[in-house]
C-alpha cells in the first residue's frame, strides 16, 4: 500500500502521522516514482516547524531529496520503467510513492547505491553551488566551513580538499572533530570547548580566511564576520540555530565584506545545471575522491524520531529513511 509521513500544522515532531495515499499516476513528462530511499535535511525541519512558510493549505509532506525506481511514464517522457533515478526538490519526498517531472530526475550511475544517491542529491549539489559559484574556491585559499561533521561539511571538506583548499571546520565534541578532519579538513575546531574565532585567527597567522560557509545561522553569524579578510565573503546558506536576527547591513562595513544568502532550488532552475553539476558530484564520487558516509537509518515511519536525532545533533554524516 502506498503511504506517505505527513504534517497538519507547523509544530513539533508529534505532528507525524501515517496516510494512505492512491497509487500516482504521471501525467505528460511525469514519472512515477517507488522510492528505495530518502536523505533527512535540516530543510525538512525548517518546513515541519514553520520556519519556512508552507506551501499548501493542507497536510504536508516534507522531504527534499530521494532515490527510487520508475515505475509508470507519462507522454513525452524518455525515461524508462525501472530505471534507477534520484531528485532533490522541496518537499514531497516522505513517501513510499510520488509523481515527479521527469526534467527533475537525474540518472543513478550502476556504481552509486541508491542510499548513497539520496543522501547526496541535495547536499553534494549544495557543497557543488556553494563551492562553485556562491564563493568559486580557488588553489590555495583558507576557508572556514561550520557543521563540518554534518552530511554536507564532510563532502565538503573532501570536495574542497580536492580544488587544493586549506579548510578549516568546526564541529561540537572530539568525535565529530575527528570524523570531520578524516574528511579533509585541515584542522577541526570544537565549539564547545574552543573559540573558533581565536582559532581560525591563529591558524591563519592573524590574516583571517578569505570566506566563511555559515549553515548554523544565529550561534555563528557575526562571529563569522570576525575571521573574515578584508574583502572577504560569508555565504549564509541555513539556520540550523535560527534566524540570525541580529545582523545588521552595516556589520560589514568592518572590512568592506560580502554576504550571500543563496538557495538550493533557485540553481536547479537554471536551464542545464542539474545534470551537469549532478554528473561532476556523481563522477567526484565513483572516483573515490568524495566518499559518502550513510551513519543512520531509520524506517520512513520512524521519521519523527529521526527528526529527533537530528535536532539533538546526534547524526553525523548522512542520514536515510527507508520506506
């Protein structure tokens, strides 16, 4: 039976319930999609809790990235019925079964698992945008990257690694720190017992980092503006600690800095991007110089206590639910 792990209200992790949901059937470039495997995102607690405005006026079904096996096309579609295929998109993904625009899909190559496909759809084509084009990294650059020990800090660290980068990371307790610089990164700060802004300095000689990724948001922000040098860039890219109100335009008139606050699916827009930047992740992984580490799993129905785990920043690596 097809089912799906929807919300009524913005709120607590209580709001999960189980609904029965009729078999989709795909339109004109649609597919029909049976999913093996779906990656947990801090995006989805964003949704469930309010934090980014629902877009319906109905139950909700959260989830922005998942791999599955086609089951059914639409007209015009070249795709076909059992290919293996993986998406990021909003929401929608906490289902056994979904309807899918078949220009959203990208094809699984034979060497990636399904499990590994879901859990980077959204966060290697994050690191991809960030790394690529929110601030285009260059050989030979200090860069600072917070939540190194999450799923998308350790394809990160490799990916930075890999462009010749000195990534510095920060992550909380001596095992995310390890993990993390196992992953690349060249030294690894505990925010718990260590000030990362003193650190960062005195790794850098007093010369700052030439640009901060900031997915932690209001524990992080201006600190983050503090390592920052002349010139450089903080790309803000989540809240996982919430809004960080108190930034002001003016904070960077400091060093004459830049600030960016880019998005995921406003690149996924852009006519050609989602197969060439899926294909670069997808060849960065099969070569080995980006592994993927899929630490928990939980059954799709469970989705509440894995929303637990992650809020309590017990997860590490990346996260899958399976229907």
């Amino acid at each position: 039976m097809a089912y799906a792990m929807a919300i009524t209200a913005p709120g607590g992790r209580d709001q999960f319930h189980r609904i029965e949901i009729d078999p989709p059937q795909p339109g004109p470039g649609e597919v029909t999609l049976r999913h093996t495997a779906i990656g947990l995102n801090f995006i989805d607690v964003y949704f469930r809790t309010g934090l980014y405005p629902w877009p319906v006026e109905r139950d909700l079904i959260t989830g922005a990235e998942a791999a599955g096996v086609i089951e059914a096309v639409g007209e015009g579609v070249s795709l076909k019925p059992g290919q293996r295929v993986a998406y990021t998109l909003p929401n929608g993904a906490y289902a056994s079964h979904r309807v899918v625009a078949a220009d959203q899909l990208v094809p699984v190559p034979d060497a990636i698992s399904d499990e590994v496909a879901a859990a980077v759809m959204l966060k290697g084509l994050t690191v991809h945008y960030l790394i690529h084009h929110s601030y285009p990294v260059s050989d030979g650059e200090h860069l600072l990257f917070h939540a190194a020990a999450g799923g998308v800090g350790l394809i990160a660290g490799q990916w930075l690694k890999a462009k010749g980068v000195t990534a510095y990371g920060t992550a909380g307790g001596p095992e995310k720190c390890k993990l993390a610089k196992d992953h690349g990164y060249a030294q690894v700060i505990d925010y718990r017992s260590e000030d990362f802004v003193k650190e960062v300095m005195d790794l850098t000689g007093g010369a700052g980092v030439d640009a901060v990724y900031d997915s932690v948001g209001a524990d992080t922000l201006m600190k983050s503006l503090d390592v920052l040098k002349r010139f450089g860039t903080l790309v803000s890219f989540g809240q996982s600690s919430g809004p960080p109100d108190q930034f002001k335009v003016g904070d960077l008139t400091r060093n004459s800095l830049r600030l960016t606050r880019p998005t995921l699916f406003h690149h996924t827009t852009r006519p050609g991007w989602l197969l060439k930047a899926a294909g670069e992740l997808f060849e960065m992984i099969t070569k080995g110089a980006i592994k993927i580490e899929i630490a928990q799993r939980f059954d799709l129905a469970d989705v509440a206590v894995a929303h637990e785990a992650l809020e309590g920043r017990k997860t590490v690596g990346s996260t899958v639910l399976i229907p």
